[in-house]
C-alpha cells in the first residue's frame, strides 16, 4: 500500500481536514518528520479498499491504533490478520514494524448508505493554534460536517472502495474525525494516535451535527483524549472516543545563554565564519554564539527562508553579522559559486562548521528500510563532503578551521538509528582523512548528545534533551582552545 500526493490531498479535500502536516512541505519540514505525513485515517480507509465485509454485514465498530507517522510514496504491508463473518484484524506494516493496528467489527444487516450533498460542511479552513493553556476540562466545539458528494465519491474511486459494501457510516466518521483532530482539537500541532468508533445503524442525514468534548489531557506525553459524536437530531449514527498527541511547539531560535570567554572569543572575533546548515537547530545556535563573539556568519540554508530571516535579525545587535545565503550544500556546483562570492566578498575564509543532516526517522537494517537508508546515507554525506571539497584549500590558505558535527550515537548506537549512526561514522572518517591531506587546518569532530531542536519536538525525544545555545557555547569555547594544525580534536 502506498500514499501518493493525489490520494492524500483527495482525503484532505474529502475530510476537509486541511492540516499543514498533510498538504504542506514547507510546514513539514519544521516537524521531527521532515515530510509530509499520510493522515491516519486516510489510511484506515484505504484498507477498506482491500477487502470487503461478509454479505449482509455492515461495520458496527472500529477500533484503530495508529503507533508510526505514514508518508508519501512509501511501499506498506497490509497484512489481513483474521476475517470472519462477526470482524476482520488488519495490520500495517513497515517492514517488521507495525504501524497502524485496526479492527473492524460487523452486525448483521446492510449498511446504510446516505443522501450526498453536493457541497461540503464544515466550519474551519484553517487549523486551530492549540496551546497547552488550551486543553481544559470545559473545550467543547459543535458545527455542522459533510463532505460533498464530488470529492468523496472520487476519493472511494481513488482507493477501489466498495460504497455498497461498506455503507457511508464509517468512511464519513473516518473523514470526520480526522476533520476534528486536524483542524479542532488538538488541531494544526494533532497527531492521530488513537480511534475508537461506532456506528449504530440508525438513519443518517448529511449534513450531520457534530459534537466533540474534551475528556482527558495527560500534560507529560501531550496526549489530548476527546469524545465525539454525529448525529441528525436524536439519532445518532457514529459516536465513540479519539486520542491524538499535541506536538510540542517548535522550539525556534534558541537564546544565548552566555557570552565565550575573551581569550576564547578572541579566536573568533573577525573571523569569516560558513555555517552549513545554519538557518534553525544547533546550526542557528552556532550561528549566534559565532556573532555575538564579532565573526562575520555566512549561514548555509536550504529551505527554511523565514527561519533565516529571523535567524539574521536576531544578530542584529551583536558585534558580529549573520548572512544567511540560501543553496544546496550537497551539489558542488552551488558550494563553487558560494566560494566564488566568499572571495570576492571578503577575500578569506576561516572557519567550516558542517551541521546540516537529513531529517531523521526510526529505520531497521531490513529490506524495506533499504532505499531509505541508502538516501538518507548519499544526502547526508554529500552535505559534508560538497562543503570540504569546495572550501578545505581555503581553509588552508588561512590557516583556518573545520568543526564537523557528529553525535554522542556513534559510541551508543541506538537500535533504530542504523542509517544516522553509520552517516556520523562515516563523516568522521572523512574529516580524518581530510586531517591528513591539509596540515595547516585544525579539525575538531564534536559529538553532542541529544539536542532540543526540530529534529527530537516530540514529548518523548524532548526528555534529557540539552539547550543547543548551551551546547554550542561549549562546544565552540573547546573547540578554539584544542583545535591544531593537521589534527583532529573530539568534543563533547
């Protein structure tokens, strides 16, 4: 099973479910995922497009766990697990791990099917900016929900659903609730994580009355729990309970938290410094430490232009500048052009902090995993070898320095960091080497632990998390003391 672009933005047209997660890259790429993410429940009903319940039987409940994100233009395995005339257990499968868990459970009879009006019903177009502060024991919200008979009708088409077969109970419940959790509550910061739903059988009308309330908010793992139901007067047809986590909010650009030492910001002051991957992250935290000390910051992006921007008027009034030049660090040819302007700008270069890497995600060494290590290997070794091979004579010439970012994984290797943790190895190896070949440039390999930035904004990966300003003060401060020329430092 696999996610296209024109499936998920059929759902979101359907569900009128327009979270940024699902249809923006922009908006993606600030989330710990780095893409785009399949809604959940554009997946539950994609699975309907497998299979078909017994004769005369119609969904009664449903019950999904959703337990990974799902992204575009990836291969799943639907796996039917048990079917039978009274339920049918089917699972998600990502390689050897689970991602969605769902149980359809039927009744006797055939399952309803209803008037599609012609246009849709729903009160927001745009997410709601939950805060914490939010999520009371009194948030209730009520309106009026359908999707309109053109984009719901495409969508069954689009994932080979039976509309007879199924009836219109469930699918419409389906687009619902992911309408609430996207766009009501949790809203723009939902991940679906749970759905448990029924569908009583009674005569439904379209548009229907929705109502949702909150019934539990557990702060530790932002896990927001809401009751919800649809129905036409006194006859309800769907009801049942939703689970959804509130992503923290993005961290931003982390303050400094302390100014370097003279003797240290001395080695700094003046200096033009290049910043690969330096717009948001420990990246932006380097970048400001860097200006505060007096060096002059060319910050290396690749996408993220609005972070940039906040990134250089935050160095507005320190000794230093932040230049922010938007390019692609892995292709050669942009690192040539950024030295040609490095030079004629200002004739030298004295410092390479390579920081950027590719968004990470949890993968195993397994076939399914394969194409997507393999990617995340190529991308994030070109995002440090295009910068040495453009930059290293330069370097030399100035009697410069490299900082390569590393990470405290490459001594504890987490089980489900294979792809992240070999890409640290081998750039470490790669700036070893490099070490060899240029003795006038000092090298320093740091390897941080986890760091609170946009690549670890879930409650859990938050946890022991270190402020990145803190770690770059620390990191920078040693790394001006051990660097030597033609050797290699390692930093903590």
């Amino acid at each position: 099973m696999r996610f296209s672009s024109e499936v998920v933005e059929g759902f979101a047209d359907a569900s009128r479910d327009f979270s940024p997660l699902h249809i923006s890259e922009s908006y993606a790429r600030t989330t710990p995922f780095g893409q785009r993410v399949a809604q959940g429940a554009c997946a539950v009903l994609a699975c309907c497009g497998s299979f078909t319940p017994p004769s005369d039987r119609a969904p009664f409940t449903l019950r999904a766990v959703f337990h990974k994100p799902l992204f575009l233009n990836l291969d799943y395995e639907l796996r039917l697990l048990e079917t039978s005339a009274e339920s049918a257990h089917v699972s998600l499968m990502d390689g050897s791990a689970q991602a969605m868990d769902v149980i359809f459970d039927y009744r006797p009879g055939a399952p309803p099917l209803v008037t599609l009006p012609g246009s849709p019903a729903a009160p927001l177009s745009s997410a709601r900016i939950v805060s914490e502060a939010d999520v009371t024991g009194t948030w209730t919200t009520e309106g009026c929900y359908s999707p309109s008979a053109t984009n719901y009708l495409a969508l069954l088409g689009m994932l080979g659903i039976r509309r007879a077969a199924w009836g219109d109970a469930l699918p419409i419940a389906l687009l619902a609730t992911s309408y609430l959790t996207g766009m009501e509550m949790p809203g723009e910061r939902a991940l679906y994580y749970r759905l448990r739903a029924e569908f009583p059988g009674g005569p439904g009308e379209l548009p229907a009355t929705f109502h949702q309330e909150l019934i539990g908010y557990d702060r530790r793992w932002g896990m927001v729990k809401s009751r919800f139901q649809l129905s036409n007067g006194s006859s309800v047809w769907s009801s049942g309970e939703i689970q959804a986590f509130l992503r923290p909010p993005r961290p931003g650009i982390a303050p400094l938290v302390g100014a370097l030492a003279p003797l240290v910001a001395a080695r700094f002051a003046s200096r033009i410094a290049l910043i690969v991957g330096a717009s948001r992250g420990f990246g932006s935290s380097l970048a400001l430490t860097l200006a505060a000390a007096g060096a002059t910051v060319i910050a290396l992006y690749a996408h993220s232009s609005d972070d940039a921007d906040r990134l250089r008027e935050a160095a507005e009034n320190l000794p230093g500048q932040i230049l922010p030049v938007r390019g692609d660090a892995t292709d050669p040819a942009i690192c040539r052009e950024i030295r040609s302007q490095v030079l004629a700008a200002h004739g030298r270069l004295d410092w390479l902090i390579c920081s950027a890497a590719p968004p990470l995600q949890p993968l195993r060494v397994e076939p399914a995993a394969f194409e997507r290590i393999d990617g995340f290997l190529r991308n994030g070794f070109e995002l440090t070898l295009a910068p040495l091979t453009s930059f290293l004579d330069l370097l030399s010439d100035s009697g410069g320095s490299v900082l390569v970012v590393s990470s405290i994984a490459v001594e504890e290797p987490p089980a489900i960091w294979p792809h992240y943790v070999a890409l640290k190895c081998a750039i470490e190896g790669l700036t070893r080497v490099a070490a060899a070949e240029y003795p006038k440039v000092s090298f320093c390999i740091a390897r941080p632990t986890k760091l609170k930035t946009d690549l670890v904004n879930t409650p859990m990966g938050r946890m022991k998390a270190e402020d990145p300003s803190a770690a770059a003060l620390r990191i920078l401060s040693e790394a001006a003391a051990a660097g030597r020329p033609g050797k290699v430092c390692y930093l903590k």
